[in-house]
C-alpha cells in the first residue's frame, strides 16, 4: 500500500489538564478503501521530522479541524508541523491533498486570503470538474480566489471555491470532509487515489 503522511487535530482536554492528538476513526477507514495507509504524525515538527526520514512517506494529507495560522495569528505545534510537511513534500516533489483546514493551510502559505463564508456548515450542494454533486462541509472561512498557478476545481452557488488543483507544485484540495460520508463517495475515493498515484 502507498505509505502517506497524516496531520491530526490538536486538541486540549480541560478536565486532564493535557494536549492531545486527535483524528477522526473515520479517516482509516476511508483511507483504507483508497489503498492508501497512513502514517499519523504528531503535532511535534521534531518527531514529525525523524518519522519522515524514518519511513519516507510518498505523500502528505493535511487534515481538517481547528484553526489554521491565518485565522488566530499565531503558529501553534500544529501549524509548525504543517509547514514543516509542506517544505518536506516541495523538497521531494511529492503530492499533497489538503482537506478543509488542510486547503486554508495551503492557500494561504501561497498567499490568499481568507474571507467569512456563511451556510457552508453540514451537506451543501457544488460544482465538481463541472457536474453537480453534494458534499459535507464544515467551516466558516473560504476563499473566493486563488493564487497563481493554482486551478479551480469546484465552487459552491454562492461562489466560495470547494476544490482547487496545483498540477506543477503536486497540490490538491478541497474544502469538505471526504471521511464524513457514509457509504464513502466514489468520486472522493478516486480523487485520493488519483492524487497518490494508486491504480484502482
């Protein structure tokens, strides 16, 4: 199976008084029906270092939940972690997929801006490579342009971008959460398989 890098949520428990690392039971399984295994990695860019040079991942998936940098001002681990994936994958022109978060990470180290989006929280209807389809969404910033070099994928009725495509940096993202649907969609299992190079 394709081996590929994996972020996950950062989280603080009040009641333990400690930060965890988190992601979705979900993602194994959907990433699992894409051939794909994921290398979880924590939200610690020294020992997301070591594993990287360690197993030699081929790709890296930016997951989504929490917010990003470009939102709250500051780096925490997580975002440090994420920059140092990004460097890693341009480094060894490997292909990333950013999911929700993920696509806000990416865009904006590229240089867009974030902009309030309302009713993009729960099932919405878009426009995929041109077809109609409804996906799960589940946040309150998009992006209403994207910058150079990448292409525009996808983008729901009131014209906030859902997907967009980088073919020279190896970039690919979308702005719904892919691991939420139940049966999986076909069209998000081959898009995962597409990015990562799996043959169905």
């Amino acid at each position: 199976m394709t081996l590929i890098a994996v972020t996950m949520l950062r989280l603080f428990d009040t009641a333990r008084q400690e930060w965890r690392d988190a992601i979705d039971q979900r993602w194994t399984a959907f990433l699992t029906q894409c051939a794909v295994l994921p290398l979880y990695l924590p939200n610690d860019p020294v020992v997301s270092r070591q594993l990287l040079e360690r197993f030699e991942p081929d790709g890296v998936l930016l997951t989504g939940g929490g917010s990003c940098q470009a939102l709250t001002g500051s780096a925490d681990l997580r975002d440090e972690t994420e920059a140092l994936l990004l460097d890693w994958a341009q480094r060894r022109r490997l292909p990333v997929l950013g999911v929700c978060r993920g696509m806000q990470v990416m865009l904006t180290r590229a240089g867009a801006a974030l902009a309030p989006v309302t009713d993009h929280v729960g099932s919405h209807d878009i426009r995929y490579r041109g077809a109609p389809r409804r996906v799960n969404s589940f946040h309150d910033y998009g992006f209403r342009s994207v910058p150079l070099g990448y292409e525009i994928e996808a983008v729901s009725a009131d014209g906030v971008i859902e997907a967009v495509s980088h073919p020279d940096a190896r970039h690919s993202a979308v702005m719904w959460h892919p691991e939420r649907n139940s049966p999986f969609d076909s069209a998000d299992l081959s898009l995962v398989r597409q990015v990562f190079g799996v043959s169905p």
